[in-house]
C-alpha cells in the first residue's frame, strides 16, 4: 500500500508526496500555505480521484510524465518515468492504492531521527 508523506518546502510551504508500495515517489502535490490545506487537499484526492484526469506527456529530454488534474485544476505533477508504460503503472497504482493509503507527517521536525542516544 502506498502512502501520502506531507513535508516542507524550502519556503516553508507544505506539500504531499504520494509514494508506492516499494517506497518510490509517484507525484508530487502542489504548494500549500498552511499545513491543515495540506491535509484537506489529501482528503478531497482520496475522496475524488476516480474523477481526476491523468494526461501523459512526453518532455524534450523523452521522459514520460503525467498530470493529476481535478475539474481542470492541476493538483499534482508525477516524477519523470522511462517509458510510457511505466507512466501507466504509476497511475494504476494510485487508482487501486490511493483510498486505502495512509498519511505520514515529517513536517513537524527538520530532524526525524535525533541524536539522543
């Protein structure tokens, strides 16, 4: 099962990353100010993806990438996959996995593993 990994960005605006069962990351969210949007956003994608469109681009460097796009608002963007299939894998893997998944925050701490021994 995959899950959602909220962070911070260097702007200390939050994102999510969903990432698949063996641990790779499939796509990354758009910026969010506050973390509860973050959240909230999760929320609504696990509620609404079977209504999400997933187009499949191809970038000049011939990478395949695809967009998650609800009601015509782009809500994630995918990492670069080598092949169209694997494009397809991806997207799969969210349709089936997705509902179920659970949420990790590491946006609480720059450090998740302290030094205390």
């Amino acid at each position: 099962m995959g899950a959602f990994v909220i962070s911070k960005r260097w702007n200390d605006h939050y994102k999510f990353v969903y990432t698949s069962r063996k641990g790779k990351a499939i796509f990354t969210s758009i910026s969010f100010e506050l973390k509860f949007e973050c959240e909230a956003a999760i929320a609504f994608f696990k509620e609404n993806y079977t209504k999400c469109e997933f187009p499949i681009t191809k970038n000049p460097a011939g990478k395949y990438l695809f967009r998650i796009v609800l009601a015509t608002e782009q809500i994630a963007v995918s990492r670069k996959f080598s092949t169209e299939l694997r494009a397809i894998k991806g997207i799969d893997e969210i349709k089936k996995y997705a509902m179920q998944s659970e949420i990790l925050d590491f946006s609480v701490s720059d450090f998740i593993f302290s030094d205390e021994s």
